[in-house]
C-alpha cells in the first residue's frame, strides 16, 4: 500500500475529514432504574438546555474505562456530552460520523434535533449540513442505555454490578472514534466489493447520489492494474474490472491493492485483496487450498480502555501475540471490533470471523427479530469490504433465556439475511447451540480430559455422526446434518495472573506449566488428528478481568516460561489430517 492510513475507517476514505476525539464536557446520571425507557425529542431538547456538565471526558473512551478520566463503573441509564466544533463547509455536504456508541445516541446541534441511532456496536452517520453554521457550532450527544433490557444486546457486558464469570465490565456511551467529513454534494454513498482470485477480477457495486463521470482504479505498488470510467453515472452501478497483475491475499502474505473511487469531485480512497472462499468436502478452502483454522477466541477488551485500545499499537499487538504462537486468526467474540482492528487484520494477512454481541437480547422473543437484524445488517454493511473476515457468526451460544426456548424463526431469519447479502462466506447461524441452519456445524467443548475428547470426535470420521452428549446433552434441540465441523470452542485452561480478582476459568486447574502444556497437546492434537474437523478456536488469547484462561495476562504480559511458548508454537503450526 501506498502508506498507512491513519483514518478512523480506512476501507472508506476521503481526505476531507477531521477527528472530534480528544477532551469534551461531560455529564452524567448516576440514578440507573431497570425499566427505564428511552427519552423523547422533546425530553432530549430540554435535557441538551438544562444539562450540568461536572466532568471533562477523553472521547472515544467509555465513562467506565480509566482512560475517559472518570472510571465510574456502576450502572447508568444516560450520559452526554458537548463541545464547540468548528465547521467550514465551503460549499460541502458535512456529515458526522460516530464509530459507535452504545445503546441510543441522539445528536443536537445548535439546540436542533439532528437525529438519533439505536445499537451499541455499529457506526451511525448524521448529515448535519443543514443544522451546521459556517464557524462555532455547539454540538450535544445524549446516549443511552440499559444493560438490564431483554431487547438490548449486550455481548460480555455485565448486568450485575460487579464483573462475574464470563461477563465484564459494561460500557456506556460512545466508544469509538468520532469524526466529521465534507463531501462533495455528488458523492459515493456506498460500495461494495467482490474479489475473485479465480477470475482474475474485481467487481464492484456502487450506490452513488448525485450524477458524474465514474472513475475507478487498482494499483499495485503503486503500479495501475485496472481501471474502468463511465459518463454521467447515477443510482446503482456495478463495474467489473480484470487485474492485469495478480497475487493472492493469504494467511501471513496479504497483498494489498490499493482502490481510488472518483465520483466528480469526490474521491474515496480504499483497498481489496483478492481471494475466495469455499466449503468443500468438509473442508475450508481458501484460494483453492484447504486452509486449518488455527485460531484463538480474542474478546476485544483492554485493562484501561474496557472497549477501546489506547492506540494502534494495541490494535495491532493482539494479532501479532496471536500470530508469534502459530494462529492463523480469530474469532472476534461478541463485539464487533474497531474498523481499524480489521485495517491491521487485512494488512497483515489474519483471518477473523465477524460476530455481533448478542448476548443480553432474549433470543425467546419475537420482537427481537426486528431489533437484531437491524444492528446485524448495519454491522454485515460496515465490514463487508475487509479480506480478512472469512466468515459472519450472528450469535453465540443460545442458551434457554430464563427457561424459555430460542425463537428458531429469529435464527433462520438471520442467516438467511447473511446468505442473501454476502453469498462469498459461510455463516454460522449460532456457535455452539443451538444450531437451526448452518453452514458449518461448530461446537463448543471445555472437557479437560483429552483421551476422551478424543474419543467423542472419532464417530465424525468412522460414521458421519456426532454422539448426543457432543450435542449439549439436549436431544432434539439440533442435528447434526453432515455439515463440517469447526471445534469453535475449547481448553480455556484456567491459570492465576491477577489476584485482585476471584479467578474463573473451564474445567478442572492444573497445578504446573507442563500439566496445562499436557492438555493443550492432548486437545489441540485430537482435533488436528481429526479428518473432518476443519479447524479449532481455543479459547483463548488473554485474560479479561477474572477469566483467567488466557495464553498471556490481561496486560498481554506472558504467563508461561519461553519454552512453553515454543511447544504450543510447534502444536498449533502441525500439519492437519484435513490438509494432508
């Protein structure tokens, strides 16, 4: 590429923007209720008039997290925030980007309602051009939340006071960065592209408001490698392009294209890598070669940011952790992660599976439908372009909500969203349980005893089937229909880092550094033994607060002598049954 970006979004940029991070004024209420509902217009306007605001708040970092300043960490229903921003849209649209801010966000600009979001997890943009005065504007942000609703997902965030097992610290407010854009009053709205490696192509769907001359090209090295020009573009288009130059993205040996979009006077900067994807005889295949998943579970959570990593190098330290042991990628678990988290997964050739956080929401209800497939198609739109991301997995683990079965329409329902928007990846519809229709048949297992782990997965080879108890002990509730197996959860052995907490961890504790080597070997090895396990996850690559079963401490510090590093290193990187 032709540099690093420094863009909140790089797969979508334009030169014309400014950050709004930094110190804004601050207020907040402490007095948290379990029904609270959500604030009108109205009741908004009044709020922005009469707001105290008694702190000052480092933006992007939650009101919970240490480096926000304030580290308040009990619940609460609304935060706000304002501060001057200066505008010049010298004859510019300007829009107002927020990365994301959980739960509702409404926007006030000089005491005008500009607009609202609902969603924690996925971006929101605002087109504030009409409510926006050339110099010194006055912008408010309300957000709001509540953990405690049932049709509120909030991944690992915690709906008890305190942490506990595997949930966390919440976070309230906004989290990632916030920015505005002058663009063009004819612009790119949108695009979406489709790499073949096979084809030697790139093809691209362009939503364009306005009408202009189209242009588009590819560089490699700096060197263009394909083009493409239409006259008065307008609406939708797609463009196909041939790559005169062609090289793979690969796990560990990402080529990257560089991508400029020019629309009349706008110009969008972003970038592709070419490969494909396919499921084949109970194998993933990637560039036509059956690829292991050797990946770990990484949650997204950082000690003094909570949501949010301080800077790029604690973005980019994860994957090279994960990386330096032998793992190919990750699962983004229960979040989805900072734009510029992808950014580094794409440059460096790191595959990741896209989920969305969908613990805290009752999978029960039918209500829920609207709700989550609302937040899950804006997160599918946002991450859709990034090479990395090998595959989407909605949920996780959709355990009875307080007694009360999966509503399964609401899972069917969304993997066939997933499969109508993006037929270039498998979607898992729910990791672990309780599968309804799926591409791949994940399971999860935390069994310590690895000659019976072993055993359980041996009838996946000799007769096609999987046992019951590998089902979750819950005949009927899923069958396994043939379909590859991805061992998405396992180990999570538990290793003592931080005493300031009541450590948790699965199965039973081992007492020394060669008895948890033991059991990684035994676990990894029968799942990389097995010829029709496509891959393994373990779970996982640090500790977060008191689950401590990471392979390094929550401040990424090594828990382990070098050569228990070394060991797990060779384990992981052997070659699978599936590859041979």
């Amino acid at each position: 590429m032709k540099s690093i970006s420094l863009h909140p979004n790089p797969i979508f940029e334009r030169e014309g923007w400014e950050s709004l991070n930094g110190e804004w004024d601050f207020g907040f209420s402490k007095k948290a209720v379990k029904n609270y509902r959500f604030l009108s217009e109205q009741a908004a306007l009044e709020l922005c008039r009469q707001s105290v605001f008694e702190h000052k708040i480092n933006v992007p970092f939650c009101v919970e997290s240490e480096l926000s300043g304030i580290g308040y960490t009990d619940f609460l229903n609304s935060v706000w925030y304002k501060r001057t921003v200066n505008i010049s849209p010298n004859g510019n649209r300007v829009f107002l980007h927020i990365g994301a801010a959980d739960y509702k966000t409404t926007v006030i600009l000089n005491a005008k309602i500009v607009g609202s979001h609902k969603g924690g997890f996925t971006p929101m943009c605002f087109d504030i051009t009409e409510y926006a005065v050339d110099g010194e504007n006055e912008l408010f942000i309300l957000c709001e939340d509540n953990t405690r609703d049932s049709l509120i997902a909030g991944g690992k965030q915690s709906d008890r006071k305190k942490s506990y097992a595997c949930s966390y610290t919440r976070t309230t407010g906004i989290w990632q960065s916030v920015y505005i854009e002058y663009v063009p009053f004819d612009y790119v709205e949108n695009f979406r592209l489709i790499p073949s490696l096979k084809h030697k192509n790139i093809t691209l769907e362009l939503d364009l408001c306005g009408k202009g001359k189209l242009e588009i090209n590819a560089y490699l090295d700096e060197k263009n490698v394909a083009s493409s020009s239409i006259e008065d573009a307008s609406g939708f288009v797609i463009v196909q392009m041939p790559i005169s130059e062609v090289k793979a993205w690969e796990p560990g040996n990402a080529t990257i294209y560089d991508l400029e979009i020019k629309f009349g006077d706008d110009k969008v900067r972003s970038y592709f890598g070419l490969r494909d994807i396919a499921l084949e005889d109970y194998k993933f295949m990637l560039n036509g070669k059956s690829v292991f998943q050797r990946t770990v579970l990484d949650q997204g959570f950082y000690r003094r940011g909570i949501y949010t990593a301080e800077n790029d190098e604690e973005l980019k330290r994860d994957i090279t952790l994960s990386m330096a042991l032998g793992f190919n990628g990750a699962r983004l678990h229960q979040k989805v992660f900072d734009p510029r988290f992808l950014y580094f997964c794409d440059l460096m050739g790191y595959m990741v599976w896209g989920e969305y956080a969908s613990w805290g929401i009752d999978y029960s209800n039918p209500k829920a439908v609207d709700i989550f497939l609302s937040e899950w198609r804006e997160a599918l739109g946002r991450d859709y372009n990034h090479p990395a991301i090998i595959g989407w997995c909605p949920f996780n683990e959709t355990w009875d909500y307080k007694g009360r079965r999966q509503y399964d329409a609401l899972l069917k329902t969304v993997y066939e969203y997933t499969k109508e928007f993006d037929h270039t990846r498998p979607c898992i519809d729910t990791s672990g349980n309780f599968h309804v229709v799926t591409d791949i048949y994940d399971v999860h297992d935390y069994r310590g005893e690895f000659d019976e782990f072993r055993k359980s997965y041996e009838r996946l080879v000799t007769h096609g089937e999987l046992y019951e108890h590998v089902l979750n002990d819950n005949p009927g509730r899923q069958k396994y229909g043939g379909e590859p197996v991805f061992m998405s959860e396992y180990g999570g052995i538990k290793w003592e880092s931080d005493k300031q907490y009541k450590s948790w961890g699965y199965g039973n504790d081992v007492k020394t550094e060669e008895e948890l080597l033991e059991r990684y070997r035994g676990l990894t090895d029968a799942i990389i033994d097995n010829e029709r396990m496509l891959g393994f996850c373990y779970t996982q690559l640090y500790d977060v607060e008191q689950e401590q079963n990471g392979l390094y401490t929550y401040d990424r510090d090594k828990k382990f002598d070098d050569k228990i590093y070394e060991e797990i290193k060779k384990i992981n990187t052997r070659k699978a049954a599936i590859e041979l």
